[in-house]
C-alpha cells in the first residue's frame, strides 16, 4: 500500500510530559503566593475596583537566563518604590510569532541555533518562572502554542493573545481556559473588532482538543474567562494610543456588554518600533487618563538592561550582554525614569 502520512515529517521526538516537568520543578509556595496575589490584584484593576495602573514591563523576548534575572532583580526593586500607583508585572516572553521565519523564542529555540531542543527550553522556562516569581515579582507572557501553557501557566499572572493570534478560534479556545487574566491585542491591520470578538468567545465554555497533564491527548472541556480586556497596539498604517481611539474603543466594547478595560501598548505599531517613541506614547496615555478616561487601566513597555537591538551572530560568543535579538528595547536608565514619571503622574483618585 502507497504511503499517504506524514510525508514531510522528518522525525518524531518524544516531549517531556507537563506533569513531569513539574514534578522536577513544582511550584514553591512562595511562587504560589506572587502568582495568587497579582492575579487577584490584576481582577481588581480590571474591575476598576483598584485605581493603580497595571505596567507589563521587560524585554521583548528572553534569551539569557542570566540577563533576564539581572532585569528582574532591578525590575522588583522598582516595583517596590512604586507600588503605591504602579503595579508592574515582568514582561517574560518564550515564544515569538513570525510573519515569515526566524528565532521563535527560548521555549522552541533555547540554544539560538536552530537545534530546537524544545525540552530544554520548556525547563529553561519554567525554572526561569520559579526564580522571578520567587523574588515575589509576577510574570507576564504570550501565549502561542496551545501546548505550552500546560508547562507553565501555574506561574503566569497574566497573558497576552498577540495581532497575528486573537482572530484564532483555537487561541480564543485556549484562553477560555486560561487560569489569569489575559489581553488580546488589536490585528496588525488595526482591527479592532476581532479582538473584541476574541474577548466575547473566550468568556463562553468552550470543549477542544489538547494534552492533559500527563501528555495524553484529550478533549478540553473549559468554563469561560470573563478576566478579559483589550490591547491597543497600532498597526502596520500607524499608531492608536491618543484618546479619540481610546473614547472610540470605550464604545465599541460597551456595544459587546463589556465594562470597558483598555491597556496601552507603547511598543509596536504605536511607536513605529523606535524604542525612543514610547515615552510619547506613555506620556499620551498618562494624560488621557488624567483627562477622564478612566478605561485606560495600563500600559506595555519593551525594555531590557541596554537599549537598542542585535542580531543573532553566528559567533554567539560575540552576543552583547542585556540587548535584546528581537525588537529594539529601551535602556533600563530609560525604563526606570518613564516608571517614576508614571509613578509622579498617576492620580488614584476616581
């Protein structure tokens, strides 16, 4: 008989269960705590029950185990100065989407060349996770493999569905199960509406195909998220972070029966990815907030130790320290200075 599977699979590599990854690595209960008590805080903040602005900030991939403690450390001890009116989760990303090709994050790619020990990387991150969550600093990602959250989302406090992603039923599946709060962000054409679609599918039940906790596929049977909101991120035709888009986008989820909630990317498409534009962007926000917009309840920043970017050499003894291989980033002087300027500038009053 004629062969008609699996023509194009090249091999078939056994992964590490969830459950066995966690049994090696489980969750500490000083991890539990962070991941418990941002969670609820982010539920308020949602809510509008807490008045403090929720700041994802971190770089815009991770893949240096070292460097990405390095920032945390400095990053925790920031969040301590500005608690008060900042509440800052660590921008902890493993997994990035691609138009066409290139390195898809630590999770996939761990050793940055294309030997895609995707078992190391899963380890890698969750041990990453436990060290940062451990300082009592939460984490915050993007979710893109349906597969990976089983692996770690114990330790995730809240999740963004990225532009290429919110249109997809299987990603609005998944999010329906999610345990955290979680963002979607608008389309890369500025799209609106499928976000606010997306954030209407997953807060129903919804039954899909995954893996369970010990690898075997399984039909996933979910209860619906309701901890959703909006990511207004811009667009390839330019940005959408001043305040007639943000009264604009109020609307159109009060329309859907939504309490509106609207975080401001200050990277991506709002800043055209020049580093040195997000503090634009964040000034902008402060301000329409201040002004009344009470909807805008956070903001996103892409920094990392040094600012700018680098190529991945082939030499990957010649990786510069602390700058990011993906999207430029700003220097960590930078970040520390635009948080304080929100810290000074945020009133809690409502």
């Amino acid at each position: 008989m004629k062969k008609t599977s699996d023509l194009r699979i090249r091999f078939v590599d056994p992964l590490i269960s969830p459950q066995a990854l966690k049994d090696s690595y489980p969750l500490p209960e000083d991890s539990a705590d962070t991941v418990v008590e941002s969670r609820e805080a982010i539920q308020r903040i949602l809510a509008r029950k807490d008045h403090r602005l929720l700041a994802v900030v971190g770089p815009c991939s991770i893949h240096d185990y070292k460097a990405a403690i390095d920032y945390a450390e400095r990053l925790k001890e920031l969040r301590d100065r500005v608690g008060e009116r900042i509440y800052i989760l660590m921008r902890v990303y493993f997994e990035k989407p691609r138009t066409t090709i290139g390195w898809r994050g630590l999770i996939i790619d761990p050793q940055l060349d294309g030997t895609y020990h995707i078992s190391e990387g899963l380890t890698l991150a969750r041990r990453l996770l436990i060290e940062i969550t451990g300082m009592g600093l939460p984490a915050a990602t993007e979710m893109l493999d349906p597969i990976v959250p089983q692996y770690v989302d114990d330790l995730i406090s809240w999740a963004a569905i990225g532009a290429r992603t919110t249109e997809s039923q299987t990603h609005r599946n998944m999010v329906s199960g999610l345990s955290m709060p979680v963002g979607f962000k608008n389309g890369t054409d500025g799209n609106l509406q499928i976000a606010i679609d997306a954030m209407a599918s997953a807060r129903h039940p919804h039954h899909f195909i995954g893996i369970d906790q010990e690898g075997k596929t399984s039909v996933l049977g979910t209860n619906g998220n309701t901890d959703t909101h909006i990511i207004l991120r811009g667009s390839r035709t330019g940005s959408n972070y001043r305040k007639p888009e943000i009264v604009y986008t109020a609307e159109l989820l009060k329309e859907a029966g939504f309490l509106p909630a609207i975080m401001v990317d200050c990277s991506h498409g709002n800043s055209d990815k020049r580093p040195e534009q997000q503090e634009e962007v964040l000034r902008s926000l402060l301000e329409s907030r201040k002004s009344g917009c009470r909807e805008v309840i956070g903001f996103m920043m892409e920094s990392n130790l040094l600012g700018g970017r680098q190529d991945i050499p082939r030499d990957l003894s010649q990786l510069k320290y602390g700058i990011s291989i993906t999207d430029p980033c700003l220097s960590w002087e930078k970040t520390e200075q635009l948080l304080l300027y929100a810290y000074e500038h945020h009133q809690l009053v409502d």
